[in-house]
C-alpha cells in the first residue's frame, strides 16, 4: 500500500499515526495479525536513512489482532524536503515484508 503521509513544519510535533496492516493476498480486507511481530518505520532522504522507528521506541501496537499500530508523536527536527519511508513486518517465522510505503514532505515553518 502506498501512502502520502500528511505535510508537517519541521521544529514542530507530528502528532502520530495510525496504520493498519491489511492483507493484499486478500484483496487488501482481512487485517494481519501482528501478534509477536517486529515492526519498523524507515524514513530516508535521497536513499540515505535518517530515522528509524521501532516498538517501544517510537511505534506502539493498538490492536495486535486487527494488524493496528501508530507512530508515536515526536518533534520533527529534519531539514524541509520530501522524504521517502516504508514500514517493514518481521514474522515469528522471520519473514520479512513491506506492506506499507510513501512519502512525507517536511516543510519550512513560515517565518517573517
């Protein structure tokens, strides 16, 4: 799944998201249980990584069952541009997939 994630000033607080993992096998309505799995935000800026979010340091599991969790607020401090992100799955198995990836654009406060 592809998804733009809403513009936000840098030096402010993004104020989280939530996401859901649904299954694309199953024409994209019956959610993946995350239950047990590692999740992980990447965001990059001209393929060089700039963050790293992961449970319990910065991305928290709401609903294991139903495949929901949220990035945590946190200050934006990266320099205005558009960024690039996906967000990895890693089973108990070990098997490892990207359901969801996009962009984000960090804009420049308005200033006088």
């Amino acid at each position: 799944m592809n998804y733009v994630i809403d513009p936000v000033k840098t030096g402010t607080t993004f104020n989280g998201l939530t996401f859901q993992i649904l299954l694309e096998e199953t024409g994209g309505d019956i959610p993946l249980n995350i239950t047990d799995y590692i999740i992980s935000f990447h965001l990059f800026l001209k393929c060089n990584e700039v963050t790293k979010l992961e449970i319990g340091s910065g991305i928290t599991i709401t609903d294991a069952i139903t495949g929901q969790f949220r990035l945590d607020p946190f200050l934006v401090t990266f320099n205005p541009d558009i960024y690039q992100y996906y967000i990895k799955t890693v089973s108990p198995s070990g098997e490892s997939k990207i359901y969801i990836e996009g962009s984000w654009k960090i804009v420049k406060p308005l200033t006088c």
